[in-house]
C-alpha cells in the first residue's frame, strides 16, 4: 500500500519533522532540529542525509544518483537484502537485493524530549516483513529488524547489509580503524581470501574487501574528524571505494567522485548470512557518530 503524501501529512506529525515531495518526485522525511539535520526516503527507506549541527554531512550521496521507482539511489546508507551484491542463481536479479527498490510505509514517527526524531518502515518481501527504526540525534541509530513470517514452509537464509556511504575529504588521506586482526575476502584479487593484514586501511586504488569475523568498531579517521561505527548482530564489514575506472563505468557515479567517499558497510553476508524459522526474527543495529 503507496501512502499519499497527503495522508502523511495528516497522520505523523513529530516537532523537528517534515514531508517534502524529493528529487524524481519521490516522498522524504526531512529532519531539522537543534541537534542534526538529516533525511530518509519512503523509496528503499533511503537515508539520504545526516549532519549533526556544527557538523558537515557525514553521508555521501551522488549528484548522478538517480531518483526513481524500480531503481537504486546512490549515495547515503542503501538497505542490501536479501541477498548482497549479484544473485548467483539468477543474473538478472537486481543487485543487492529488492529492500532498496521497495516503497516503504512510514508506521511511527516520534520526537524525544531530547530532540531525538525517531521514524519506523515497514516493507515485506517474499516471506519477511522488514522494520527498518532510524533515529536522528547527535547520533544516527540504525535498526534493522528481519522476521520471517509464520506461514513460511520452513527456515529462509537471507544477507543484509547497511551499506553505508561516507563523506570524506579526500580518500587518499584517510584510514579505516578496527579491521587490523580480521581477515578479508579481496574481491580485486579474485574473491581471494587474505590473512588479516595488521595494519589500517589506507587507500591507493579500487578497494572492495568483506572482512569476516568482524564484530568490533570501525573507525574513519579523517583529517579534520573521526567517525565511530558501533554495530551488534553484525558480523561482517564491507569496505568499498571504486577508483578511477569502475567509477568512470557507473552511470550514476560521477567520475571524480571516488576521491570523496568511502563505504564501511555493517553488515551480515556469506558464511554470516542469517537463517530464520518460521516466526523468528533478527535485529541488526549499526550506531554512527562523529568524534
Ligand atoms: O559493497 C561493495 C559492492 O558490493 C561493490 O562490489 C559494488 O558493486 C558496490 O557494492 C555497489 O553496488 P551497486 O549495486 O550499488 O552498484
């Protein structure tokens, strides 16, 4: 069920929230207040914009993206499930999955005492029901709930991932932190899986690694600040930047992008991939914030 944006109107009202009719068309949450600013699409319930006050944007976002049914906006935090990056058994699938190319329904909205805006999607797909809780403070907090519906036949396995693009100052002068000790599948060198290099991540050309056994934080230091990703339940981290050639072959990336974003992505893929029962449910959490 499509909510009209007149319906929204009528039925969330939150101190700090608003409606606004988005790029392509497309409905979005905008929150303002003293604490941050931020935005999320009822599309793919895409966020697309958090900047705590006194801040820059912590989120990257194409200006390619594109803003439209059926397909996936680039930029911000995209929801991969359920299954992450392309369906072995079926090529023409899309890519990570159906939840960001869904239109979500918004089924609570509600301002904290704190200022804290709170906001609640729901969406169903095949056998799950997805309830997706993003709370907007001095913090972005993510909550990604999975549960498979009673009527399944039988145990479903699915893949998610927050697949989080962040805004930096420029790759080439930053470093992930907290990945030292795990190893990685390099997917630029064959899907190889690599020992753990010990070192932090620093950037000097395509980087698309999943590293396994991570459930600890990471860490983007930037030269004029520092990002902390706390998660729970997850427990791989995908850390991705394009370079040069895959950007310049990515009609909704532009071609210097690259030199401004990077993604750690919380997430649950591979041998992580989660199984549910029939009536079982998931949570996945990843908190962001600026030190
Ligand atoms: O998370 C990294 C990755 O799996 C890369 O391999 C790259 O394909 C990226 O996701 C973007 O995928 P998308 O389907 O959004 O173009």
């Amino acid at each position: 069920m499509t909510q009209t944006f007149d319906s929204l109107v009528s039925q969330f009202r939150a101190p700090g929230l608003r409606f606004e009719v988005g790029r392509g068309g497309l409905t979005k949450i905008v929150i303002k207040n003293e604490i941050c600013q931020g935005e999320i699409y009822l599309h793919g319930a895409h966020v697309t914009h958090f900047q705590p006050s006194g801040q820059p944007p912590v989120l990257w976002m194409s200006e390619k993206s594109l803003f439209e049914e059926g397909k996936p906006i680039r930029g911000g935090i995209p929801i991969c499930f359920p299954w992450f990056g392309p369906l072995a058994s079926d090529p023409n699938a899309p890519g990570h999955g159906y939840a960001r190319l869904n239109e979500w329904e918004l089924t609570t909205a509600k301002t904290e005492s704190s200022g804290e805006v709170t906001v609640t999607l729901e969406t169903n797909i095949d056998s799950f029901h997805l309830t997706y809780q993003v709370c907007f403070g001095k913090t972005l907090a993510l909550s990604l709930t999975v549960s498979l519906h009673e009527s399944s036949k039988g145990e479903v396995p699915f893949e998610e991932a927050l697949h989080t693009y962040f805004a930096v100052s420029d790759i080439l002068r930053i470093s992930v932190e907290g990945l030292e000790g795990v190893g990685y599948i390099d997917k630029v060198d064959g899907a190889k899986i690599k020992e753990a290099s010990g070192q932090l991540i620093r950037f000097t050309g395509e980087c698309d690694r999943v590293y396994l056994d991570s459930d600890t934080d990471c860490v983007l230091r930037d030269t004029d600040r520092s990002i902390r990703v706390r998660k729970a339940n997850s427990h791989a981290t995908v850390v991705w930047n394009p370079w040069v050639e895959k950007s310049a072959r990515m009609a909704d990336f532009g071609d210097d992008e690259w030199r401004h974003m990077v993604c750690v992505e919380t997430a649950n893929v591979g041998k992580h991939s989660i199984t549910l029962a029939p009536g079982e449910s998931h949570t996945l959490t990843a908190r962001i914030e600026v030190e």
